[in-house]
C-alpha cells in the first residue's frame, strides 16, 4: 500500500510518499506529482523517507516528474536516505541522474537556491 500526500513549504511543495512504490501503486504519485508542477509552485521535492520498496516504476516515475519538471522551469530535488530507495537507484544508475538528498531540510534549501523563474516567464 502507498500513501501520497501533497504539504506546501514556503511555495514549494513537498509529495510525501509512504509505503511501497511498484507497478500497482505508480499512477496516484504521479498524478499527485503532476497536480504539484500545475501549481506552478517555487520547487518540487518528492520525499522518498517513509517507502519501503521501490520497484523500476519508481525510477521512472522520479525521472518523469523531473522532465516535466525541468520542462516547466520548476526547481526539483528527491529526499532519499535508506536502502530500500537508494540501492534500486544506485543499481540502475538513475542515482546520477537525480538531485537526491539525504534530509527534508537539505531538499528544501537547494530548491530554494535554484534561481527561479516566475511563473509568467515560463515556458
């Protein structure tokens, strides 16, 4: 089972995701996700803490969810800090392609350090 919460930071909004994230459970973060970037929010962090399996339907969903990101000019970053989301990433190698934090805090000041673009500039 895989909980989704959507928590606003100063503008930037955090998905809170807790549980297991697999092929069953992949379509309700993600459309979480996608409702976040409409927001047109100063910065996205996906908060991995709480996941206790993180299958290749995770990976891809953090590497959409950055496209779309980065196609709308929004500040990213994932909080990932245990062995249950960093081994799949580090295996497959979608470790490198990710701005990954170890704490909330961390995420959060380096998505508030990207310059950002207003809303009305955007693409």
């Amino acid at each position: 089972m895989l909980t989704t919460q959507l928590v606003e930071d100063a503008g930037v909004v955090v998905v809170v995701m807790t549980g297991e994230v697999d092929m069953m459970t992949e379509h309700s973060p993600l459309s979480k996700a996608v409702e976040a970037l409409e927001r047109a929010p100063a910065g996205l962090v996906i908060d991995l803490q709480g996941v206790t399996f993180f299958g290749s339907s995770g990976m891809a969903l953090l590497l959409t969810v950055q496209q779309d990101a980065q196609q709308r000019e929004i500040p990213f970053a994932v909080v990932a800090a245990h062995h249950a989301v960093l081994t799949p990433l580090a295996m497959t190698g979608t470790d490198v392609l990710l701005p990954l934090f170890a704490n909330l805090p961390d995420a959060l000041a380096a998505v508030r350090a990207t310059p950002m673009v207003p809303p009305q500039q955007r693409r």
